[in-house]
C-alpha cells in the first residue's frame, strides 16, 4: 500500500486551533448531542454524563480520555496478506466510490444492478492504486433490500482479495457482515486479533447519531471491528456556512461518536471522519471540489493528528453528470489536499459522479489514473550522484541533446511516470486513431478489464460455506 512521506500542508495557528477547541467544548457541553439509542444513552448515563432524554451533554475533558484509548494506528488484514492495510500514520489507503444508486456507462444513466455491483468489484480488484472496492460500491436496486447485503458481502470476498467495508443499514446486516467474515478469516477469534472490516457510521448532521447507524456501531465495535465515525456535513445546510463552525461541529460529532466506541470496547479502532463540502445557495445542491471543501480537508488532517486519531476524507469526487472536465478538475481539487493532508482512508477514490448519485464506469478509470499519478508524485524523489548526472554532461557537452546519452539510454524506460490513460501522440497520429477524447479510452479501458478478469483463488470449502450461509440468511429474512 501507499506511504506518504512528504510533509503535511497545515493551515490551522496555534490560535486558531485554541479558537476551535473552545468551540467544541463549548457546542458538546452546552447544546449536546443527540444519541437515538437507548444503550448508548445507558453507557453515557453510567459514565456519569448528563442526559436529557436523547441528548448527551457530554464533558469535553472525559470525551478526550474516552479519545485517547483509542489507537492512533492499527492494521487491517485482507483474505490476501499481500493486500493488507495499515491505517493511521503515513499510510493511505484508498477505496472505491459508496452509495450511489444510479451508474453510468457511456451515455447510458440507469439504475445500478447486482451485475454493476460485481463488476465494480473487479474492476477494484484489477487496479492495484485501490486497496479496497469499499462497501456500496453501487446499490443494487435488482435484488431484494432485506437480503441484498448478503450479496454484495459474498461478492467484495470472492471477486476481490483486498479488504473491504461492512453494511451499515442496520444491526442485523452488520452482525451477518460480521459472521460471513468470521467465515472468510475462520473465526472470531482470528478477526477480532486483526481486524478485517471498516465500516463507515454517518452522523446525521446536526449533531444527532440515527438508531440504525448506532445499532451498526455497536455491533462492529463489540466485535473489535474499525469504525468510521463520519460527520455528513454540507455547509449551508447541515452545518452554518462557515468553515470554522462546520468544523466546530466536525469536531464535536465525530469525538462524541469516538466516545461512544470506547465505552463500548475500551480500545477499539476508529477512524475520525470528514465529509465537509458545502451547497450551492442559489440552487440548494451540493458542490463538490469547491475550494472551501478543499481547506476544510486540510483543516482535518491537522485536527485528526491534534487528537492523535487516524482519519477519513477526500476522494474524487465532483458534481458533473458525465465524465468531463468538470468532473476531472473537481476530482483534482479533492484529491490533491486529500494527499497533502495526508488522509489515511480515503473513500470514494474511483467512480464517484452527480454529486455520489451515479457510479461511473469511466469516471472509475479516469480517478484511478488520478490516484496513480498522484501517488507518484507524492513518492520523494532520491537525490544523490547519479541522479546528478554530472557525466551525462561531461558526454553532451554545451548545445547538444541528452536523447543518446548515456545517462539517458539506462534509464529511458523508467526515469518518467507513463501514465495508462492518457494521449500525447501528435494530433495526425489521433486522428488516425479515431480521435478518442478521455472518457472513451476510459470506456476501452475498463470493458478491457472486465474481460481479463480472472477471481482470486479461494478454497472452495469456505466459498461452499458462504454460499450455505448467504442461501439460509436469504430465506429467514423472507427473501
């Protein structure tokens, strides 16, 4: 997987950073945060916080000892162990798109099906700049909503060996996520060692945890499985329209999620989440690749290392329909401060279009070359005597070339990133060529890739023991 090495990009003072930690305490102390569970209402109670039916007045000092059990780095163990992934320190690791319902290839815009799903996960599995296809890589609207968890879990473990994300729709999907990986690993016991899956719990901004994303948490925590707890903040509208309140509130709802994991397991891995962008207030949309959402991603890298907690954010994401410029500029502007933030899990690397309403089948292939060329120049470069090439001018000499020099000829075929996408032929040779823009080469690209796919091995004893359980889940559920 990726190391980022490079130094950090912060944009946060000392003062500004002390400004901001007087308003979260402030905001977790006075206004509270709404937990719609019950349990977690008990543990809180228990913990001597105060509560006014479903909002937590939490202290700010006991949120961050609650904050500082938790580990600022752990490991992630895939069905492959050359596929496994650290989280925290200068690690990166990146997955695919998540949730969208609707995909597009070509000029098609559709709903997504279990096929599109599958085939997501393949292309996940083909492009080694992924370290997972995610979760919901694309919902498929074809098969049942009770049981259709069951499917893409069998599909992200036998189509790919990379790591990959847990259902959240409620805690009965988690528990069968967490039992058909137990399955996969073998047992508890060995996922609970080393954790397996990642799963993402959204805060529903304002300031208040859902039943079902709870009923998630618990589940997965209980099982030492890592969190993600992800404030879902649109500036505008789901938080004021200032980046350093919708950090305030940032920073209020992922600790108080934080919180609730290490008192359900003291110890348990999470992630410190980010979805910050902001809407369009003439039209009400959400924007994507906005510059405000681009600083307050880097304002979360510092934030997150303040707390000494690994975290989520970036991606490619956009609001274009299609893939365009649009969408590959807006895709930039995200993932460019996800690398100088050094974002250790990044969602929604691959595919994601129409502001996360669509997965795109070229999208998916123009951000994979984005993440590549990006972690290309995010690798120091090695400066010493042969990279000076003082010899290659003794050789040359004043007004000649360095085509055939020596130098040159034993490092041509490696001393510059080739990028697989792109075109620099001159404009005869692309015309010869059928005058193919990016999107149509990405539309060769990944059809190319679905029909070289072979599926990682897998011992069919475990395979024939997913497939029972995925068969008797189906049925008790009524599907």
């Amino acid at each position: 997987m990726f190391r980022n090495t490079m130094p950090r990009y912060e944009v946060l003072s000392e003062d500004a950073m002390a400004t901001l930690d007087k308003g979260w305490r402030r905001l977790m102390s006075e206004i509270g945060v709404e937990f719609m569970d019950e349990r977690a209402l008990d543990l809180f109670r228990k913990a001597g916080q105060k509560v006014e039916g479903n909002a937590v007045f939490l202290d700010p000092d006991f949120v961050l000892e609650q904050v500082a059990k938790a580990p600022a780095e752990f490991d992630l163990q895939a069905r492959n162990p050359e596929n496994n992934v650290h989280i925290g320190g200068d690690s990166m690791a990146f997955g695919a798109v998540y949730g969208p319902p609707f995909v597009r290839e070509g000029d098609v815009r559709r709903d997504g099906t279990m096929n599109d799903f599958r085939d997501f996960a393949r292309l996940a599995q083909s492009f080694s700049v992924l370290d997972s296809a995610g979760g919901v890589v694309t919902e498929p609207n074809d098969t049942p909503l009770d049981s259709r968890h069951l499917d893409m879990t069998y599909a992200l473990q036998t189509l790919t060996d990379k790591i990959y994300m847990g259902n959240v729709v409620s805690g009965v999907n988690a528990a069968d996520t967490i039992r058909m990986t137990e399955i996969l690993f073998g047992s508890r016991e060995a996922i609970e060692e080393t954790p397996a899956l990642i799963s993402l719990i959204n805060c529903n901004s304002p300031l208040r945890w859902d039943d079902r994303m709870l009923e998630a948490q618990f589940e997965y925590t209980a099982a030492n499985q890592p969190v993600v707890l992800t404030p879902f903040i649109m500036m505008g509208a789901m938080s004021p329209v200032t980046i350093p309140a919708a950090l305030v509130q940032q920073i209020t709802e992922a600790l108080s999620g934080i919180a609730l994991s290490q008192l359900i397991r003291p110890g348990a891995p999470v992630v410190f989440g980010s979805f910050l962008t902001n809407i369009d207030m003439q039209s009400g949309s959400p924007t994507f690749g906005t510059p405000e959402s681009g600083i307050g991603l880097l304002c979360t890298g510092q934030i997150a290392r303040h707390f000494n907690l690994p975290f989520r954010t970036g991606g490619g994401l956009t609001s274009s329909q299609v893939p365009d410029a649009q969408a590959g500029y807006e895709a930039l502007m995200t993932l460019m401060p996800t690398f100088l933030a050094g974002a250790n899990w990044v969602m929604h690397s691959a595919g994601w279009l129409e502001g996360g309403l669509v997965a795109g089948f070229e999208k998916f292939v123009i951000d994979a070359q984005l993440v590549e060329m990006l972690q290309h120049e995010f690798t120091p470069m090695e400066i010493d005597e042969a990279s000076l090439a003082f010899d290659a001018h003794q050789e040359v000499g004043h007004g000649g070339h360095f085509l055939g020099a020596m130098h040159t000829m034993e490092r041509f075929r490696t001393c510059f990133y080739r990028p697989f996408l792109n075109s620099s032929d001159n404009y005869e040779r692309w015309m010869r060529n059928g005058a193919k823009d990016t999107a149509t080469r990405a539309g060769e690209i990944y059809k190319k890739k679905l029909e070289d796919f072979e599926a990682p091995p897998l011992d069919d004893a475990i395979r024939q023991e997913l497939e029972e359980y995925v068969t008797r889940r189906r049925a008790e559920l009524g599907d």
